[in-house]
C-alpha cells in the first residue's frame, strides 16, 4: 500500500497493455488507450487548475471518457469529487460550495447542466475536447499514500452534505483486502451498474482496473432490469455487484430457463440482504458460484463480509453481515463506549489503521465520528448496531439514529420529515420504514388540520423539488393524531401499517375498459400491493419507482412480446396512456386478444404462456 491509485494503476497497464479496460454500449478501451486518454485529461488539469490543493469536480458517468477522467484527476494529484446530476441540484451546489472545487469536468453532453450548476469563479471543461493534442506520457508525480484521493458526499442529519474523505493507502487497502477475499484476478469481466459517484461503485470500478479486469458498465435506469440476463451471458461476466433490492428485482423477472455459467460470484450490499435472497440466488446461480453479503458504508468501506454457497444453510431473517475483513477488528459497544458481552445489542465500532481521516472542512463532526486508539489505529463509530454471534460472525440490526437504505441508498429520515414539515398544510409528520415484499420502502403518516388539506401528490410534488427519487415516501397516511409514549414522545412503534387500499390521490379510480387496461390493471396492481388500480392513476403516486416499472414491464414484454423499456412506463405514467402505447406496438397480433388470452391462463408459468402463444399464432385460421 505504499503507492498511489494512479501508481498501481499504471502497473497494471504495463502488464496488460492490449487488455480489455472498459466496454460499454457505445464502445470498448484497452488498458493502454485508457491510460492516454487519463494522461491527456490530467495534462489539461495541469494546465486548467494551478492550485493542486483545489479538489477538481467531476460529473460522474458510466462512459468510458469519464471513467477517463476520473483517473486523470488522481493521475494530476488532485482530490476528485464526484457529481451525480440525477441529485437535487441544490444538494449538488451545497457540495461545489464545500468542496471549494475552481474546476468541473463534463462530457459535451453534460456541460449546459455543469455550467448552470458552476458557481461564478468556476471553470467548466468538456472532456470529450482534453483527449487530444496534449502529452499521453504518465505525469510521474510522487504521490504520497497519505494523501487525499477523492471526497464522496453524503447528507448529515441536518440535511447539509457531508465530505467523506478517503487516502489513496486506505483505498488501496481496500481493494486489496476484496481481492484476496473474493479471488479477483486480470482475467474477470465485473459489471458496474451504479453511476460511480457513490462508494459502493467507485470500490467496484477500481476493484476491476487496479486488478487488470475487465469492466462493463450498464445503466440498468435507461435500459432496466428485463435485459440484463441475456446481457450478462452475452458478456460472459463473471463478478456480479449490485444492491440487495436491484438483484432482487432482477432475480424475479427471470423465468427459470437462463444460465449464468460464467457468473463465480454475486456481491451484495448497500442494505440488508435476506434470506430469500439466498434462496434466489441458489434457484439461478448454480455451483460453484458463490454470493457474498457485504456491510459497508461511504466512511468505512466493507467491513464485514458473509460468504454463501449451494449448501450454506440460512435460517428465516436477514443473512448475517459476517465476519471482518482483514487489518479490522469489530467492536460492540454501549451508550458509554464500554464493549458488551457476545450476544448483547450494541454500536458497531471500527479499529483499524485504515478507518478513513474524517470529513472535509468538518473537524467537529470527525472528532465525533473518528478517535484516535493504539499502535497507530484509529477507532470509528459506524452508527451501525449490531450484536455477535457465537460462531464469531457479526449480526447487523439497523441505524442507530434515523438512518435507513432504500434501495440501496443511504436515507436520513429526519430530511425527509423536515421537509414535509415545511409545509403550512401538514402539523406533523413522522416518515418510517416499512418491510415490504423484502425490501424498505418510505411511510409518510401526516396530521393535517381537515381530509381537504391531505394530498399526497401535492406532498410528493413539493419533496420531488428538494430530495432525490429514493427518498420520497411510497406511501402517505393521514391520522387525526400521532400516537405518542408516556413521555409525550411519539410512538414509531404503534403507527399502523397502510393497507392494500388505494393510496388517496385527487382522481377518481376509473375502472378498465378493455383487455389490455384490465391486464395492465392487475400487473400494478400486484407489483403495487393495491387492491385496485385506475386507468387514470399516477404510477409514482401510487408508489412506483424505477425497478418496480422494470419488473412490471419485463412481465408486459413476456406477456405480449414486446420490447419496451422501463422508461416507456415511467413516460405513460397512466395504464390507459401505456395501453395506448402497447397497442400501437402491437403490427403483427391483436393485443387484445393476447390480453384475453393471457387472463384466461395466467396461472401458467411465462415459458408456459409463451408455448401456448406459439400455438395459437401457428394455427390456421378454420381451426381458431
């Protein structure tokens, strides 16, 4: 570890010129012409950014020119700080503000966004024009192990972002520490399927290229989950790493038939991952392939990790967050920072020489966070709760505070209630997480003065302004009055549970008027958990979110084989526009009929259904 990203990186170059680096859609890089285009970018830096001390911004992407970049700005001894335009672009300034960023870097289709977003001062330069006409010779700068490599950002319980600062020496480790552990080699292809601007999928992509392995983005939010099968096999992946929720999503819509023979290993994490996402897992990914449940957060990375096989035998519950990686030692400790006995409830703490150095231009927040401990080390409290099990391994229990992932993205609670506070209609608001169909989604419980004041899509419209997707409640539910402990505080634990009823949205539920809108119908419907759906009614008022419209258009494609993407839901948003839209699609066979035929059978399993299908196109007609 006594080297820097950009060092290792360029090792692996020399070994593995005319490797594989990167494959996208739009195209593929070898190791060699990566390491150009990086070194071309970071001559730019040079010349764009005087003052190495000024972090150099970057508006993340899965592109291979931005991936470029990211590389380029460690190559130029700068810190990065990654941007994700799908973030409330008030979030985003907050984070240019505070990372004192003087430089942004974009993709010529990113640049009218990143010169909106620029504060005055700032300059803005598209990558796609920084891959010419410069030096393509490594910069060769010393660059200290102990030196900042990048800043990620994440929302503080006040809702201002936060700096998690990572070194080139901890990172380093890290992707050491998972190589050993998961058996990662040059001759892997690993998927990389989250804008790498969060943690999780920047310790994915370097996972790939400080190892000589190939990686293959996918933008499973454009595509959706209904491709990635056939796409996996097609690239013959063989590392597979998503959050618990995407994989399950993707697991559901397969039929049964598909082979993953290249897939050795499913790396879960970013939320809880349960036990019948073993049992998915065992049902597609035959042996040897193994799964790992990985605990981590944005401060200090995997921490604890479970690995799983075709004969782990995993009880009802969540799977255990495992063991601890190598160099870190886990504590469970009480209210006073006392450790507890095995088996007793306690804050997950972190010794290790390589728990991150605190947060950017925070050094009240660090002292809270990170503690100096012996011999070097240094003592983080994870705010995660946990208790040990006898075998040795680590149980994880939840947030401490308000914390919780939807989705796999980190969720402050209190924002979300802070922000449904602002409004003059609502008197109080309480946001809980709620299991739901192996997952967490958001429940929004709002006292307001009369039913009249109580409009969810006006709640939902007013918090889509301020917070990003993952963090707007699925559900709202309206009480005349919290109910609250003996202590006047209110009791999380006694509100009830929302019911399979229709959430209340301002239109009337209008039924459907034919085949296609009652099959449609009763796909939301069960996807949704609603007892009934109306044809008019707003997919994301009722709940929906992008992987929901990914499994609900993967069935709509099996059922009247078609090749719609998810988005085409998200844009109908209705079942009477997506009808519309479905009918339109449909040259060669009626839809309804297929509809018809469909409802007739819908017990049969999709291969089922597809036989049958097959069946009655090759028909002649006297026989129909």
């Amino acid at each position: 570890m006594n080297q820097s990203i950009p060092s290792r990186f360029e090792q692996q170059v020399d070994k593995h010129p005319d490797r594989l680096a990167i494959k996208t859609a739009a195209g593929s890089v070898k190791y060699r012409d990566l390491n150009d285009i990086a070194n071309s970018i970071a001559q730019a830096i040079f010349q764009s950014s005087q003052n190495p001390s000024h972090p150099v911004a970057l508006i993340s992407g899965r592109d291979i020119c931005s991936i470029a970049a990211m590389l380029a700005v460690l190559k130029a001894g700068r810190i990065l700080v990654p941007l994700d335009l799908e973030r409330p672009w008030s979030f985003t300034r907050q984070i240019l503000d505070n990372a004192g960023a003087r430089l942004i870097l974009a993709t010529q289709a990113q640049l009218p966004a990143a010169k909106e977003l620029a504060p005055q001062g700032v300059r803005v330069l598209s990558i796609d024009e920084l891959q010419s006409g410069r030096s393509q010779e490594n910069p060769g700068l010393a660059i200290s192990p102990q030196a900042i490599s990048w800043i990620l950002y994440t929302s503080g319980t006040t809702g201002v972002p936060k700096g998690v600062m990572q070194t080139h020496r901890d990172e380093l480790h890290n992707v050491m520490t998972i190589t050993n552990s998961h058996y990662f080699s040059s001759t892997d292809r690993m998927t990389l399927l989250r804008n790498p601007s969060v943690g999780g999928a920047i310790r994915n992509l370097f996972s790939a290229l400080l190892n000589g392995a190939s990686l293959f983005p996918y933008d499973v939010k454009k595509i959706g989950v209904a491709g990635l099968a056939e796409w996996l096999i097609q690239e013959e992946i063989t590392v597979y790493h998503s959050s618990a929720s995407l994989f399950r999503s993707f697991v559901r819509q397969l039929s049964g038939s598909e082979q993953f023979p290249n897939v050795r290993l499913v790396r879960l994490g970013s939320e809880p991952v349960m036990w019948s996402d073993v049992e998915l897992f065992k049902s597609h990914f035959l042996p040897p392939c193994v799964m790992v449940n990985a605990l981590s957060s944005t401060e200090a990375r995997t921490y604890l990790h479970y690995f799983v096989d075709a004969r782990t035998d995993i009880r009802a519950g969540v799977l255990p967050a495992g063991y601890p990686v190598d160099d870190t030692e886990v504590l469970i400790l009480d209210d006073s920072d006392r450790p507890v006995t095995p088996g007793e409830i306690g804050e997950m703490a972190l010794r290790s020489l390589y728990v991150f150095p605190g947060y950017w231009k925070n050094k009240d927040e660090s002292r809270d966070t990170v503690a100096p401990a012996s011999m070097g080390q240094r003592l983080l409290h994870t705010g995660d709760m946990g208790r040990q099990l006898s075998d040795g391994s680590f149980e994880h229990l939840g947030r401490k505070d308000l914390l919780c992932k939807i989705r796999g993205y980190r969720v402050q609670i209190d924002l979300v209630e802070g922000q449904l506070q602002a409004m003059a209609e609502i008197e109080r608001a309480v946001v809980v997480p709620q299991e739901w169909r192996g997952e967490h989604r958001l429940v929004a419980y709002i006292v307001t003065p009369n039913k009249q004041h109580f409009d969810p899509s006006r709640f939902r419209n007013f918090l889509q302004q301020n917070l990003p997707a993952f963090m707007i409640p699925a559900v709202f539910v309206r009480l005349d009055k919290m109910p609250t402990t003996p202590s006047g505080k209110i009791d999380r634990g006694a509100l009830p549970l929302p019911g399979r009823q229709r959430p209340n949205i301002a239109i009337d539920l209008i039924p459907p008027s034919n085949a296609v809108e009652r099959v449609l119908a009763e796909l939301w419907a069960n996807a949704l958990d609603i007892e009934k759906v109306g044809i008019a009614d707003n997919f994301l008022e009722l709940g929906g979110h992008s992987l929901l419209a990914g499994e609900i258009v993967a069935r709509i494609n099996r059922i009247f084989a078609l090749q719609l993407s998810p988005q085409a839901l998200l844009e109908s948003m209705t079942i009477a526009n997506l009808a519309r839209l479905l009918i339109s699609q449909m040259p060669n066979a009626s839809a309804e009929e297929m509809a018809q035929l469909w409802s007739e059978i819908d017990h049969m399993e999709p291969y089922q259904f597809r036989e049958v299908l097959r069946q009655e196109r090759t028909k002649p007609d006297n026989v129909r």
